[in-house]
C-alpha cells in the first residue's frame, strides 16, 4: 500500500512538470506569433515619417509593421525626403513614388521586388545598381537625376 502512494505523488508531480511544461512551450510560440505584429518601424528622415504617417492615417504614436503591410502603393512626391531608411519594410509595394526629393542613395529599395511601378524622377540619384534586382518593374521614372553608369 505504501507504494502505490509513492506511485500517486510521483505521477501528480510528473503531472505538474508537463503543465509547466506545455504552459512555458504556449507562451513561447504565442510570443513569437506575436513578435512580427508589434515590430516598430523607425524613419530616421522627419519628412519621410510624416508622409508615411499621413498615409496610414496615424498621426502620433510608434509606427509598428503590421500599419503598412497591406500598403501597395505609397506616394512621398515632393516631400523633401532625403534618407530612405525604413521603407525596406514596404514589402507590398507594388508602386513608390518619391519623385521631387533629395534622394540620393536608393539602396534601401533593392529588397522591395513587388515593385512594378518605381517613379524617381527629379532627385540626386547616380547609382542605380540597387534597381537590378526589381525584376518585376515595367514602370520606372529617373527623369532629372545625375545618372552616369546605366549599365545596371
């Protein structure tokens, strides 16, 4: 008789170990589910937040990724945008607009080959070998930059 009770405590622990257990595992996947939807956003070019912020229609607050996921298209023309850093997460794009800037290094659109529209026309642009991987774009304006090499 004394066994079998050693048997019932062990098996209730072994229980509460699993508990804790499936519990630890739960909260770890919900975390990472969680983790993607809560990813802030940082522009560090003023102008460029703004527009971004009027597009999504969020005037203050922190600017996650899942406000511009569904975006397919963004239009920052005549913003005075000098610095890109943050559209890389613009994944949907399927047109950009950034005409009529200060934009000079366009590195940071290499990533977003959803493009299909990319209007650059009248900024400093001299580089354009990030634009060899939009492999989908069959609209592209650079009208008025300061391109030398198209060999991209």
């Amino acid at each position: 008789m004394r066994r079998a009770g050693r048997v019932k405590v062990g098996f209730y622990r072994l229980l509460r170990y699993a508990s804790v257990i499936v519990f630890l595992s739960f909260m770890l996947v919900a975390g990472a589910c969680n983790s993607g939807e809560q990813q802030i956003v940082t522009f560090p070019d003023p102008n460029l937040e703004a527009a971004v912020r009027e597009a999504i229609n969020k005037p203050e607050g922190d600017i996650y990724k899942s406000d511009i996921e569904g975006l397919s298209s963004f239009d920052a023309s005549g913003w005075n945008v000098g610095n890109l850093t943050g559209l890389e997460h613009f994944t949907s794009l399927t047109h950009l607009y950034l005409m009529y800037n200060q934009i000079s290094d366009i590195s940071v659109v290499a990533n977003l080959t959803s493009l299909t529209g990319l209007y650059l026309g009248w900024n400093q642009i001299s580089d354009i070998s990030p634009l060899a991987r939009l492999t989908n774009l069959t609209i592209l304006n650079l009208d008025s930059n300061v391109i030398a090499d198209i060999s991209a």
